[in-house]
C-alpha cells in the first residue's frame, strides 16, 4: 500500500475544482484522503477516500466554526492520525491555514498550494469577507514559518508570493497539468461557429469584455454564436447585457466536465478574457484554457497572472491587453475566418500541452517535491 498523503480543501468539492481531484488521482507513489471542512453540491470524491468536519447537521456547523476558529478538531485528527499519512498538502492558501494546526499537532509536514485569489487578494478587503480570510490574515506569519514548502501554480503566483515575504527557499512554482490522454481531438465531430466561454461568472472572469467583443464579432460574422457555460453572481446582470448588445448568445449555467468537453470538441474558439477584479482578485493559471489546447481548441485571452505561460501569441493562439474588448474582438474575427491559422494554432497549442503540461508528467513532479520534503530519494 503506498503512503497516504491528507488533500485538504476547506470546501469537498466545488464544480470549478476538478483540478485537486485531478491531481490526487493521478498520483503514483502516495494515497489521496481528501479532508475538508464540509462537503458542498459538486465534484463527487471516493466515499472511502473523503472526510469532513462538518458532516451537515447544526453541531456541524459549530465544529466547523470552533475548528476554523481555534483549529481544534478532534474528530478530524482521530481520522487523520488512523490513516497514518506522511504530509498534509493544502490548497489554496487559506486552508493552509486551516491545516496548520492540525499539521502541527500530528507532527506532519504541510505543504499549501496557492492558485490565485489567495495570493493576491488585497488585505483591506479580505478583511470585510469570510470567517476563513480572515482567520488566513491571522495565522499568515506562522503558515510562512511553519509551512514546509508553498507551491505556485505558475511563475505569476510565485512572484506575488515572494512579494509578500514567503520565504523564497520555501516557494517553488510547477503546473498542475490536464490530462492529455482523455483529451484529444475528435475529428468526427463537426465544428460549429461558436465561441466558447466556461468558468464562474464573477468579476476577474472579464465575462462583460467577452460580450462587448462578441457584439463587434456578430456586426460582421452574425452567424457567430456565443455559449457561456458557468454561473456566478455576475449571472443575471451579465445576461441583461447579452439581451441587448448581442445576437446570438446561450447561458448554460453550470455544466458537468463531460458536457464542457463536448462544448470544447464542438465550438470554433474558447475566450479567456480575465481581469485583474477590483478586490486585487487575480487568475492563477486557468485549467480550461490547458483543457482546451490539449483538445485542439485554440484560444483567444487577456494578458493576465499565468496565462501567458500556457499560450505564446501568434504561435499557439492570441492573447489581449485586460479589458481591450475590441483587441479580443479583433482576434476573435481573425481565427473565425483564417482557417490555415486555426490549424496552426490547434496543432501548435497540442503540442505545447503535452510538453508542459500534462498532467501524469506534472504528478510524478509533484511527488518528486512530497519526497523532497519527506526526505527521502525520489
């Protein structure tokens, strides 16, 4: 039986997190537990495999509360401690801070992965948010010392972490990945005119420059449609824009993996037209956007955190200034009628996911850096 390592999330799991069940299932050498502080309506995890503090009931909810709070759990460490695990691996860098205690008191090696928000949301803000954020801004001086190793999910995030004061010999960035063998391109299916949009609707998605593009696009190519998949808080005003600058236009709302990858196999591009939000909120490295290339889909995105380091302009697909809605626009048109171009970039974009970023390749990286920590030879 290989080692078991703790995944711990503080929410198991939301829909827009396929990427942690990804990565815990591709791994090799060790066993994912995934734990978290209550389970939500989305990604489903393996029943034998999955645990939580709060399993639903009121007392849940104050055990959860007391275990954010002040870190106590015992439950939560009677569980781990059975399962005997050699490391905890948090992500995001709040529930880094959730697993602290729990880590410390077990005596385990913790790593936390940070993937966007939690490294460059602005700390006035945080501050007026969750019960969470804020515990995070409490503990953030003693998750940087007593955390073993913070991985980024790209340079972008690594950069913003050492601008913050994490320890530099402690901070390494390295790509999650996709996998790269379910995701191929599929001849047999017939490309439509359509440009595809999948993630939540909230602010630093840049969902309103996509629209405002996408009007450009259809005064010339009106046949073109756009399909937005993903919901959010953004959902109803971002459809009351739609209604009255765009043609042809769908809100699918939240969709399983299956029915986004259909999407991807069927549309003609994929925008990733994220901004940095109000709040400082900023992308990581948006695994869509990996999923779509490895397919064969290109894409058209902002110049934004780590999506420059998935696409290489003019080679791979195209990228745009944040907000530069006619840039995107321009863009859009210029792969919707230049089909010598479209191959290029659907060939070159394949070629540069499986260099980089598949995802069985970025595993065994991964527990390369568990053994590192652990000590032991990889």
């Amino acid at each position: 039986m290989s080692p078991s390592v703790i995944f711990f999330s503080g929410l198991l799991l939301p829909p827009s997190e396929t990427f942690i069940r990804a990565q815990g299932e591709a791994l090799q050498k060790f066993t994912p537990y995934y734990v978290g502080s209550r389970s939500v309506k989305g990604l489903s995890l393996p029943d034998d495999r999955s645990f939580v503090v709060n399993q639903g009931s009121i007392l849940g909810a104050a055990r959860e509360a007391l275990f954010k709070l002040t870190g106590y759990a015992p439950a939560l460490d009677n569980r781990i401690q059975h399962l005997s695990p050699v490391l905890i691996h948090a992500h995001f860098g709040v529930n880094g801070t959730l697993a602290m205690p729990v880590a410390k008191r077990l005596g385990l090696p913790l790593i936390t992965t940070f993937y966007g928000l939690d490294s460059t949301l602005e700390q006035a803000t945080s501050q007026r948010t969750s019960l969470t954020q804020q515990v995070y801004l409490r503990r953030q001086s003693d998750l940087k010392r007593e955390t073993h190793l913070f991985i980024a999910v790209s340079g972008f995030i690594k950069q913003k972490l050492l601008e913050q004061g994490f320890p530099p010999d402690k901070v390494v960035a390295h790509y999650i990945g996709v996998d790269t063998q379910s995701l191929q391109p599929d001849p047999k299916i017939c490309r439509d005119p359509v440009v595809l949009f999948i993630g939540r609707l909230v602010e630093k998605k840049g969902c309103e420059y996509l629209i405002r593009a996408m009007a450009k696009v259809q005064s010339e190519h009106p046949d073109v449609e756009l399909v937005i998949i993903g919901d959010g808080p953004l959902r109803e005003s971002l459809e009351s824009l739609a209604a009255g600058a765009l043609q042809k236009y769908k809100f699918l709302g939240t969709q399983s993996p299956s029915v986004c990858k259909e999407q991807m196999h069927r549309a003609t591009l994929l925008a990733v037209p994220s901004v940095t939000a109000s709040n400082g909120d900023s992308e990581g490295l948006p695994t869509v956007l990996l999923e779509a290339q490895a397919i064969g889909l290109p894409v058209v995105a902002s110049i934004h955190a780590g999506i420059p380091e998935a696409i290489v302009h003019g080679e791979t697909g195209f990228l745009a200034g944040e907000r530069d809605w006619q840039q995107l626009a321009h863009h859009i048109a210029k792969l919707l009628v230049d089909p010598d171009l479209w191959q290029r970039f659907s060939i070159n974009g394949q070629e540069r996911i499986r260099l980089h970023f598949d995802l069985h390749k970025q595993s065994r990286g991964l527990e390369d850096l568990y053994q590192a920590v652990l000590g032991a030879p990889s």
